[in-house]
C-alpha cells in the first residue's frame, strides 16, 4: 500500500515565501518600471555636462589651461587652432 508523503511544512513555507517574493517584484516593476537604459551618446553624466554647458567649459579651460599646462603650450595650441581654421577656410574656398 502506497502512503502519499506529505511535504514538510518548512518546504510548504520556503516555497509560499518565494513564490510571494516574486509576486512582489512584478507587481513593483509594475508600479514603478525602471528608467530606460541610456544608449547614446554621451552616456556618462560629466560628458552629458560638458558637452551641454560649452561656454561653463570653455571658462574653465581658459581659466585653468595655463596652470596646469604652462602659457608658452597654451599659446602654441591656440596658434595651431587659428591656422587649422584658416586652412580649413582656405579649403572651402576652392
């Protein structure tokens, strides 16, 4: 004769508790979904900031860029970007 063995008590709990668990985390994914991943360009938060605030940025720079790099490199670099402008517009003009 075949006796049904019940499951113990423990297990009955363990799985109810589980299975409550999860009844909870649909039900708050549903009230409260969570924020869309962000995908494009920029995704950090401080590239976010300095490519939305350029003339913050620019202030910045141009505050700090002969501290940190010397006035002789910063002259340089803004020579090197005058000509490029002027090259480029030289070249568009063809």
């Amino acid at each position: 004769m075949n006796i049904p063995v019940e499951r113990p008590l423990a297990s009955q709990r363990a799985d109810l508790r589980s299975a409550i668990h999860a009844q909870r985390r649909r039900i708050a994914l549903l009230i409260d979904p969570p924020e869309p991943l962000i995908r494009e360009y920029p995704r950090s938060a401080t590239m976010r900031f300095l490519t939305a605030q350029p003339a913050i940025v620019a202030g910045i720079a141009a505050k700090y860029a002969p501290v940190l790099f010397g006035p002789r490199l910063v002259r340089s670099a803004l020579m090197a970007i005058a000509l490029g402008r002027v090259v480029r517009s030289l070249l568009r003009g063809r």
